[in-house]
C-alpha cells in the first residue's frame, strides 16, 4: 500500500478532508456564503458556511 494513500484515507477518516470548492451559494444579509465542497480524496460532499466579518 502506498504510503501517502495510507496517511490521506487515515486523515479522511479522522475528519481531515482535503476540500476543494464545487460551488459557492452566497448568503443574505446575517448570513454567511454557503460552500459545497467535496473531497478530493475520497468524494465525501459535504457544505460549509463561511462567515463574513
Ligand atoms: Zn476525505
């Protein structure tokens, strides 16, 4: 097994995704920019919001 497979399956596991961005939904008002996101390594798609300060 390759190594670097090993470890970036282990950080999947653990909760460590390695994301990129599908696409962004921007919110209203009080609410933060939306963001589907999958991971590159194992296609785990998932969405998260991005606050605004
Ligand atoms: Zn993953």
């Amino acid at each position: 097994m390759d190594i670097l497979d090993f470890l970036q399956r282990l950080m999947c596991w653990l909760g460590f995704h390695d994301f990129r961005v599908l696409e962004v939904t921007f919110g209203f008002g009080e609410a933060g920019d939306v963001e589907k996101v999958e991971c590159k390594n194992c296609g785990y798609v998932t969405t998260r919001t991005k606050r605004r300060d």
